[in-house]
C-alpha cells in the first residue's frame, strides 16, 4: 500500500509539471543558437512585434555579399552582433540594428567559386 501511495505521489508530481502553462524558462533577448535555442523551435520571448503591429513591418536594412548564390544560414546574434555565413561559406558580422559589416572572412578560394 505505501509503494502505490508513493508511486501515485510522483505520478501527480510529474504530471503537475507537465501542465505548467509559462512561458519556457530558457527564453531569451538574444538568439544565440541555431534555430532561437536548444529546443529548436524559432520561439523569441521580444514583444516588439505583435498581432497590433506587424503589419506595419518595413525592411530596416539589407546585406549584399556580392556572391554568387544567396545565403543559406540561419544566422545567430550575440550582444547585438549578427553573425552569419555568406552563400561561400564565409563567415561575417553585423551590427544587428543597422545591418554595417563589423567583419568578414574572405577565403583565398572564394573567388575562384564565385
């Protein structure tokens, strides 16, 4: 009787944690991994842009490599620095809210590619 008292103890308590409706803790103001974070899900806790307003979008800035090809990544930032790979493989910073090189890395076989 104490084994199934117990048992149905940690079935509650499991349970219970299943039906947490909060949003996740690992929730942050940057996106620092692939994809947003570990759960891979593209989720973002900012606020900025909601149902009321996203239509009044407007592009804020854009990139060009100069490369052939477009760029395939999903790029990540950190402290407010983009960081992504051109379409040859190069890697590249930006500053986030202005879209300015910081740095890029251009390979000695890049121009051969493209």
């Amino acid at each position: 009787m104490k084994k199934i008292h117990i048992l149905g103890m940690i079935a509650l308590s499991l349970l219970a944690v299943g039906c947490n409706n909060d949003k996740p803790a690992f929730g942050s103001k940057q996106w620092a991994e692939y994809l947003g974070g570990p759960e891979r899900n593209h989720y973002s806790t900012l606020e900025q842009i909601n149902p009321a307003n996203v239509k009044q979008l407007q592009v804020a800035w854009q990139y060009r490599t100069l490369d052939s090809g477009q760029i395939q990544c999903n790029p990540i930032v950190v402290d407010s620095i983009l960081y992504g790979m051109t379409a040859t493989t190069e890697p590249f910073a930006l500053n986030a809210a202005t879209g300015k090189e910081i740095w890029r890395v251009q390979s000695v076989n890049a121009k051969r590619i493209a």
